[in-house]
C-alpha cells in the first residue's frame, strides 16, 4: 500500500513538470505553423503584385490608312511582302506631324509594338474589302511603354536611368489626353505562343504542350502503375525477387528528375530516333518519373481495403482474379485516382527532365499533335525568367500564378475525388 502512495506521489509531482513541456510543445507547434503561413503569404504577395500587372496591355488608337498603293502597288494583294509596318509608321507620323527628325521618328515609332503590323495584316486577310480605307484601329503598345503606364517605370527618374525617353512620356501624354490610350484585359497571354517581344508573348503553346503530355502521361502511367501494384499485391510471391522490385520502386520514387531526363535522352532521342522537343517524348519521358508513385500509392489503397472482403468473396467460391477485380479494385479506386492525380501534378510542374530532351528550345507555334515541336508551362518560366527585357518579369509571375492554378485544381480534384468515392468500414 506504502508502494502505491509512493507510486502516485511521484506522478502527481511530475504532472506540472509534463503539462509545461506540453505547453511548449503546442506553443512551439503553433509558432511553426505561423512562420509556414507567414512566409507562404510571403510569396504569395510577391508573386500576385509583380504578376497582376501581366493580365493587363496598354493599346493605343490610331488612324490607318489601308492604301491600295502601299499595300498592293501591282495591283495584287499579297500578305508576304505587304508593308503593313509601314502603315502603322505613317499612322504615326500624321498624328504628331511635328516629329521630323529621323532619331525622333525611331523613337515615335517604338511606342508602338510590332505585333501591330501582325493585327493589321490579319484584319486585311480576313477583310480585303477593306483595302482603300481608313480604320480605327487600338493596337498594343511597346513593352516599355506598357510598363510605364502600369507604373513598373518610375518617370521620375532621369532620361538616362529609364527605357523611356521624355520625348516618348510626352507622346504618351498626348495619346492619353486625346482619349486614345487604354488598359485592357492581356488576351494575348492566352491565345500567343512565345514571342521575343513580351507584349507579345503568351503561354498558350506551353499550356497546350503540358496538356499534350499529361495526356500521354496519364494514358500510359495510369494503367501500367495500376496492373502493377495489383499483381505485385495480389498475385506475385512472396521471394527476394519480388521484395528487390519493391525496394527499386521505393528507389525510383526518390531519384532526382533529371536522371529521368537523361534516360529518355538516351533511350527515347539517341536509340528510339524519337523527335525531340516533342510532347510525345516529353510524355513518355513524365510516365517513368510518375510511376513510381502511382504503384506506390496504387498499393498502398489495396491494402486499405478490409481482408474481411476478400475473404467473404472467397468464401462465396469466387476466384482469386474475381476478388481482385469484382471486388478488391472497385473499393481501392478512390485511392489509385487520387494518387494517379498527385502525380500528374508532379509531372505538371517538372521542368528539369524536359530541359534534357531539348524541350527548352524557343517555339513560337501553338503544337497541333504529339510529334510537334513544343515547350511546357515551368519550361516556358525558366525561360523567361532567363529572359533581359524587363516585361519578362511581370509575365514569369503571371505564368507562375498559372501553373499554381492548375496545380490547385488538380490537387483539389483529388481531394474531391477521395471524398466523395471513399468507404468506410
């Protein structure tokens, strides 16, 4: 009895003792939770204040003169050669007739960005009628000039400090007091490939590389991860054969990406004769470094479910392939989906295997099929992040803010997925 008393008098002196670490142990807990949340937000500010500004161009309005001489001296259209550059040059000139000098007119001419003698020449080729006459026209302005009026140059810097010369501001000035010059939604982002002006630049090539990938990624991936942890699962024996493949997936899962890269490099580029830069290539190249963690988690839903099914078929005279596909597959899909998702996320955000199969060439067309020439969204931000012009920098955040959007949806999707399919026993 004397042992007992001694006994609990020991706890209860030690409970404050236990209680005080515990207390710090949350504390430390929760100040470890703050400081994740602090510096996500962080990034998050950062990310959405330089980007932002990349969802928005500044047009200019201008008269041009669609004149059948300059457009087609020989009496023929021909979109080839046409000088529609120039149309937009003498636009210029007519508003601000005062500018002469041939140094002046280069920098009248810069306020303006190249990509309007592309709009224009779209507009005559859908519309040749229009040959003769005068348009209206808002026309995207010149990088610098677009980052001036959203504010990312300081104009009150002196002339040699910035991109823009006074004369310039003034020109500006006198498109924004007659009215013609406005912000407006950046549809190019979505709708260009990738172009060496940034107010050109888009993100739909990459965009639709990645798709193109992740779609060949997930046709492949998906079954052959699934068809392999069903057999090593249900079906394989249980040997040091079996137990070094489990331990070489678990590997593969941890290997670096870009041993990956040089894998396809070498197997599906120098012996395959596969194009490169291809989503094709890229696809197939994702599928190893995405099956690893589809077996792993594949696996991992069929053991969750209950033995007490697979006994209960069993003992209903069913076969061992009738368990495992009647059965045992239908329960443990919620789980392979939700890992089949992860790791297309994985594969959406990897750029370092794609850098080796030459997929960080600078591609300006949107691809059509799997064999085209293509780039993939983190490989578009690598390179424009690489990229001297300033505006590059607003559209790296902005094609970050993208991807993360699309990481989000997916991750979300799995979550929804495992929510809404999960059983509980």
């Amino acid at each position: 009895m004397s042992t007992d008393r001694t006994t609990r008098r020991k706890v209860e002196a030690g409970l404050p003792r236990r209680r005080r670490k515990e207390a710090r142990f949350k504390v430390l807990g929760m100040l470890a939770t703050a400081v994740g949340i602090l510096f996500l937000g962080v990034f998050f500010a950062s990310l959405i204040g330089k980007g932002a500004s990349a969802f928005k161009q500044t047009y200019l309005q201008l008269e041009i003169e669609l004149s059948e001489t300059v457009l087609a001296p020989d009496g023929e259209l021909d979109l080839a050669f046409a000088d529609f550059e120039g149309l937009v040059r003498a636009s210029l000139r007519r508003e601000l007739p005062d500018v002469t000098g041939r140094q002046d007119r280069r920098e009248l001419y810069r306020i303006v960005s190249i990509g309007a003698g592309y709009q224009l020449r779209d507009l005559v080729a859908g519309n040749p009628e229009l040959l003769g006459t005068t348009q209206s026209l808002w026309v995207p302005a010149s990088s610098n000039i677009d980052m001036l009026i959203k504010g990312n140059i300081d104009a009150s810097l002196a002339e040699a400090l910035r991109p823009v010369s006074d004369k310039q501001i003034a020109w500006v000035e006198f498109f924004r007091e007659a009215g013609r010059l406005e912000t407006r939604f950046n549809s190019a982002l979505f709708s260009n490939g990738d172009s060496r002006e940034p107010e050109l630049a888009g993100i739909k090539g990459a965009v639709m590389g990645s798709l193109y990938m992740l779609m060949v990624t997930m046709v492949l991936s998906f079954p052959i991860g699934v068809a392999a942890a069903i057999y090593l699962e249900e079906f394989a024996p249980r040997n040091r054969w079996s137990d070094l493949i489990e331990v070489n997936i678990n590997n593969l899962a941890a290997v670096p990406s870009i041993v990956f890269g040089l894998l396809g490099l070498a197997v599906f580029i120098n012996w395959a004769a596969l194009p490169r830069s291809a989503p094709l290539v890229g696809g197939l190249v994702l599928t190893l470094l995405t099956l690893p963690v589809i077996i792993i988690a594949s696996r991992a839903a069929i053991k969750a479910v209950p033995p007490s099914i697979r006994e209960a078929a069993l003992g209903l005279g069913a076969s061992q392939t009738q368990v495992v596909f009647h059965h045992v597959l239908p329960l443990a899909m919620p789980g392979m989906l939700t890992g089949a998702i992860i790791g297309m996320s994985r594969a959406l955000g990897e750029s370092a295997p794609l850098l080796m199969i030459g997929m960080v060439a600078f591609i300006v067309d949107v691809p059509g099929s799997l064999t085209d020439p293509a780039t993939a969204l983190p490989v578009q931000i690598f390179l424009w992040a690489d990229s001297p012009e300033r505006a590059f920098a607003e559209r790296t955040s902005a094609a970050i803010i993208v991807l993360l959007g699309f990481l989000l949806v997916m991750n979300l999707t799995a979550v929804i997925l495992r929510k809404r399919m999960e059983r509980k026993w």
